[in-house]
C-alpha cells in the first residue's frame, strides 16, 4: 500500500467577471415554424420558445491553459496524454503526474444569487495503468465537485465521484470499497449538477478536488468543456405587429403577413419570422344546360373561385 500524502493548497483571492450570453428564439403560427396557409377569417396562434444562456464560467482548455476564472490549477497537463480523447476530440484538461497531490482546480468567487447549474466532462484513468495515466483505484481517491462561500475556508460537496462508479454527497474516508479495471468513471462522463440554494449567494466559488492521492504518480483524472450557467437578466419580447408579450393574442390577417418575434436580454437580440398566407374563402358556383332529355348530354360549368393548395 502506498503510503498518501495530504499537502495543503493556497488559493488565491481572485475576482474577475466573465459573462456569456447566447440567445435563441423560434416563432410558430398554428404550431407550425415557417410558413402556414390559412383562409380569409381563420384566426392565427402566435408563440415564441426563446432562452439565454448566461455563463459565468465556460472553459474548454483548447488553447492549452485552464483559461479565464480560475485561481488555482495544481499545473495541470494539456497536453492530451491519455486515450481515448475527450468526446470533442480537443485539448482537455488533465490532473496527471505533474500535478502533486491532493489536486484541485478552484475557480474565482462567481455571484451565483439566482441559482444555476454547472456542467462538465470527467474521466479517470484505469487503476494501475502507466503514469501519467494511473487511475484511482480507494474508495476516497475520487474527484468531488464542492463549494464555498467564504472565500475558501470550507468546502461543501455537492457530488463525489468514487472511483468504483458511486456518486455521492459527501467525501468518504475509508479505503474501500475500490476498483479496478474499466468502471463508470474510466470513459468520459457528462455531468451537469443543480447548484444547491446554500450556494446562492454573490460571492461562491466552486472547485473540482481530489483529496486524497497516493502521490503524483497516481491516481489520474481529467475535465474538459467546463462551465457555470446562471439565470440570464430579464428577458423581453416584441412582435412586429406590436404586442410586448412572448404569445400574443390570436391574429386575423386579411393578407399574407410576416409575423416577427423579437427577443433580447439586454445585451443579446435575435428574431425569428413566421409567414402567414391567407387564402380568399371560395366559392362553388356552377351552371348547367337545363333541362335535357334523357339520353342527351348537358354542358356543366364550374364558376367558383376554389382552388387547391396545401
């Protein structure tokens, strides 16, 4: 048995703000998304489905360093050292035999006020594999995922990740029960974790840590497409035809209209269009040669203004 090794890690005070918003919205005319052929009289449902997606945190390690908004990494390795790759095939981030023991990559102290969410791949290596690609194999030399809201004093789990392929809410301290060979955590994993309330506060940090190691020659483990998503500000919607409302009331065009939804965050706009055709309401108007007699044919003449379309 190895022996293990407990170091202390410094962090430092850090704050920075690093904000990203991407907005999509979609508009439908009687559920359909572009374009819907009505008759003159038929009303019209307008809806829209729109979200922002406002990071705080959003790393994926493709220019070889841990990126902004990090304040501690345990020198991690970029340099891709263990198959198989990350899902995207790109750089990843990799807790390997250059980074001593307990290892933690600690990110700055984000305003999480309104909740949110953290997403993530991870991956161990394979118990007893060569360095820098060694997994952990004792129950206690996983990776967690925790926080702090005071500056770093105390940590609180929010998932751990035993070597064996349990997840749970607290770091155990026995040794076993361990594992060996391909587990749950030996292939790249998606996780995406709900911040717990405690967190919600304007100053928390979160950090990915292992605690517990033999030593830097074992017990591997990687991230990669790392990120922190929070509420976006208020959201607001517009139509070209004038309602301020994400649905509007039910439109009766007499003409084909274009109906536009607008949508923004305040930093971030987008649109999308419906086009609506509307049709005349036919007719079915005929006349006939009347009368005959029978066995003579008659001329029938169709007069309506019906047509076909679909």
């Amino acid at each position: 048995m190895y022996k293990k090794i407990f170091l202390p890690i410094i962090i430092l005070g850090i704050t920075v703000s690093l904000k990203a918003q991407q907005c999509t919205v979609t508009a439908y005319a009687n559920g359909a998304q572009a374009t819907v052929q009505i008759c003159l009289g038929d009303s019209v449902a307008l809806t829209s489905v729109g979200n922002c997606n406002n990071y705080v945190l959003n790393n994926d390690f493709n220019n070889g360093t841990p990126g902004t908004g990090w304040s501690a990494t345990n020198q991690a390795m970029f340099t891709n050292p263990c198959q198989p790759n990350s899902p995207d095939g790109t750089i990843y981030f990799w807790m390997g035999s250059t980074s001593p023991a307990p290892r933690n990559l600690t990110t700055v102290d984000f305003d999480i006020s309104q909740g949110g969410s953290i997403q993530f791949e991870m991956r161990y290596s394979i118990q007893a594999a060569n360095s820098p690609c060694e997994g952990p194999d004792e129950y206690d030399e996983g990776m967690a995922i925790q926080y702090s809201t005071n500056g770093g004093s105390t940590w609180t789990t929010i998932e751990y990740y035993a070597p064996n392929g349990d997840i749970l809410n607290y770091i155990p301290t026995a040794s076993t029960p361990g594992a060996s060979g391909n587990t749950p955590f030996t292939v790249w994993t998606t996780r995406t974790v709900p911040i717990p309330a405690p967190a919600w506060t304007p100053s928390t940090r979160f950090r990915w840590a292992q605690t517990s190691s033999t030593s830097e020659v074992f017990d591997h483990w990687g991230l990669d497409n790392v990120s922190i998503q929070v509420p976006p500000p208020l959201i607001t919607y517009w139509w070209s035809h004038g309602p301020t409302v994400q649905n509007p009331p039910a439109v009766f065009p007499t003409t084909t209209t274009t109906y536009t939804v607008y949508m923004s965050d305040g930093t971030d706009t987008v649109q999308s269009s419906v086009n609506v055709i509307v049709h005349p309401i036919p007719t079915s108007t005929f006349t006939a040669v009347s009368p005959v007699c029978v066995g003579n044919t008659s001329t029938i003449t169709y007069t309506g203004t019906g047509i076909g379309y679909g």
